[in-house]
C-alpha cells in the first residue's frame, strides 16, 4: 500500500468556538429581534403621495374639529410637536388607533391603517414630512 497519501498531522490543536457563541446567543437574539421590530415600524404601508394629501385634509379638517384648526388645542389638547414632546410615539399612535375612553377623542382604526397613523403622528411630532 502506499502510505505517502495518508494525513501527516492530525493533532493540529482545535481551536473551540463553542463557548464564544453560546455567550453572544442572547444579545444576537436581541439584536436581531430589534432589527425586525425596527424593519417592521419602517416598512408599515407608507401612504401615496394621493393618501398623504388625504391624511392632511383629515388631520386639519377632522382632528381640528376638536384639537383646534391649527392643532393648538380646543376642545382636545395642542398637537404641535412642542405639546406631543412629553409623549412616547407608542402612546400616541395608541391614542389615535384607540381613542381614549371616557374622553371625547375617538378610535380611528376603522378609518386609518397602522401605515396612516404612523405617518399622522410623525408629521404631528415633526419627524419626516411637516404640514
Ligand atoms: C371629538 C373630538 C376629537 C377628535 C375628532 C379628535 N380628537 Fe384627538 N383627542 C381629543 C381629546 C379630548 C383628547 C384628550 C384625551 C385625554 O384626555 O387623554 C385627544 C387626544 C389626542 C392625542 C393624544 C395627545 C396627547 O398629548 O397624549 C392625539 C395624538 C390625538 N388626539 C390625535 C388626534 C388625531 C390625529 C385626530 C384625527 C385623526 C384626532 N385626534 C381627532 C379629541 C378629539
């Protein structure tokens, strides 16, 4: 038999990347957890531009109604980014999915999409478009 084939080295030290894996597990797990949210926040159905134009008409026909014709307040508060500061984002699209109970402000999920009010409270709060 011809032995010249045969591997030469076969103790050559493993090197063992087990536990280094296992110790980033979890924060990767997090990670990738807040990169989806984070894609899935980003990426809800952003309006048209023909949406967008609709969404302001609502904003200051429909809201001003009770938040005032230029949203600083009336029967319900200001909605000027410098009043809506205080506020987390996630209490205020709540707000308008849900309306508040035993307040006059009404729940609009019949009448928006997650993607319109993201867009609404972002236009409000001063991020990305402003009116
Ligand atoms: C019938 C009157 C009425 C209408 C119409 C209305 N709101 Fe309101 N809204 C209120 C009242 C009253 C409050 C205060 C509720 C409370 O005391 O928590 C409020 C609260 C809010 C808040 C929370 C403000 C904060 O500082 O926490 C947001 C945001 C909001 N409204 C947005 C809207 C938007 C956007 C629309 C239109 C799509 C709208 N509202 C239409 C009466 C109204």
């Amino acid at each position: 038999m011809d032995r010249r084939c045969q591997p030469v080295r076969s103790e050559v030290p493993r090197l063992s990347p087990a536990p280094v894996e296992a110790k980033w597990a979890i924060p990767g797990m997090v990670v990738l957890v807040l990169i989806s949210l984070r894609a899935d926040l980003t990426q809800a159905s952003p309006p048209s531009l023909q949406r967008q134009e609709e969404l302001r008409n609502l904003l200051y026909q429909d809201c001003g109604s009770c938040h005032g014709m230029r949203l600083t307040g009336g029967l319900g508060p200001a909605l000027t980014p410098e009043a809506l500061r205080h506020s987390s984002r996630a209490r205020l699209v709540a707000a308008v999915r849900n309306g508040r109970d035993g307040t006059p402000m009404p729940p609009w999920r019949e009448l928006l999409s997650d993607g319109d009010i993201d867009w609404l409270i972002d236009s409000l709060i001063g991020r990305g478009e402003r009116q």
